[in-house]
C-alpha cells in the first residue's frame, strides 16, 4: 500500500476528529474540521445519519485513525502490532508506546517538526543525530537515555525554528527532556499510557487485529 498523497485535511475530516497532520494550522481557525465537521466526498453531510455503527465498524475506525495520526502505511502499523503482541503487558498500551518511540514521533514530540510529517522528512534527509550518529530511518525505536538531536549544520533550517518557537509555548512531556537552544533532547524513561497524550482507544485496534 502506497503513502496518502491527497489532502491530509481530508483524513481528519473522515476520522471526524483531528490529527494534527498540518502543525499549527491544525489549532487555527482554517482547520478543515472546524470548517466542515464532516465526512469528505459527496454525501459526507448525511453520510451515518440513519445508521449505527457496528461494533466492527468501531474498531475498524479506530485503527484507521491511529493509524493516520503517525503516518504510518497499513503493513507498517499491522507489523508493529504483531511485534509488540510477542511482548509481555497490555497489546494496547504497547503499542502506543512502540509509536510513540519511533524517531520521527519523537522529533516531533521535542517540538523540531510542526507535524509527524516534517518529522519524516527532516529524518530522512539525515538532519536527525541519535548518540551523536545519523540515523536517517524515521521508523527507528529510541530507547530511553538515549540523546536525540538535530544536526548542527541543520539548526537553522527555518521549519526547525518555527517549530521550535511554537513548542516553546507548551509544555514538554513528562518522560522526555528537551533543551531547545541545543535542539536536543533525551528519552527519560519508558512513557506509561497516562503520559501518552493520544486520544485513542487502543483496545478497539487490539480486538480487530485479534478476529
């Protein structure tokens, strides 16, 4: 299956909740959601008017959501699912943690890309160190203590600095530690599904995968 290359606006408007694909524009009040709370296509404003939807149906959106929020293709998202279903605890909570770890989220969760999206990219391009090295693999797991950077040649890139001037308005998660004026930052410890601010229920994604 080929990565989603029409409007991203689109998938938030067909999960019927955003995805924050778009950075900032997401929490301005040119969010397609915002605009037109819902489903793209022709009969998207009547479409599940008269229906219920099934249980299936449920679990099915759940995991199309989750998915499209970390941009990940449908065999990147079921081979993460079956590797961390191998793995002692709760498939669920694993599985948000195995998404959250990934360096692209991580990048993204330091506040050095405005989307996962940019994270990807930035990554890819080899703008990214992990332990002082080049990792240029976005799907690559970062372990806790482990120093996450952007390169030094590539701190002035003006998508990082946007970035990172939007994130100083937050506050940075409780299992990581960012410091911004060196765009680096380290995981603390592995994050417990209370600190994983994603708005999923992941046990829907583990009953569909379980049929």
């Amino acid at each position: 299956m080929s990565r989603y290359t029409e409007a991203s606006c689109r998938q938030c408007r067909r999960e019927g909740t955003k995805l924050f694909l778009k950075g900032t524009r997401c929490l301005t009040e040119k969010c397609a959601v915002e605009r037109r709370g819902y489903p793209p296509g022709q009969h998207g404003q009547s479409a599940g008017r008269h229906r219920k939807a099934s249980e299936y149906a449920k679990q099915l959106r759940e995991k199309q959501k989750v998915k499209r929020m970390y941009g990940l293709t449908e065999r990147q998202f079921r081979n993460t699912f079956d590797t961390v279903a191998q793995e002692g605890g709760v498939k669920g909570t694993n599985l948000l943690v195995a998404l959250e770890t990934r360096l692209d989220n991580i990048v993204y969760r330091m506040g050095f890309a405005s989307s996962r999206k940019a994270a990807r990219q930035l990554v890819r391009h080899g703008h990214v160190e992990v332990n002082a090295r080049r990792v240029d693999i976005p799907s690559y797991h970062v372990l806790p203590g482990q120093e996450v950077r952007v390169a030094q040649a590539s701190r002035d890139n003006v998508g990082v600095q946007a970035a990172q001037e939007a994130a100083a308005r937050g506050a940075a998660l409780a299992w990581l530690t960012v410091d911004q004026g060196k765009a680096a930052g380290r995981i603390l410890e592995r994050p417990t599904r209370e600190q994983i601010p994603t708005n999923a229920q992941e046990q829907l994604i583990v009953e569909l995968y379980s049929k």
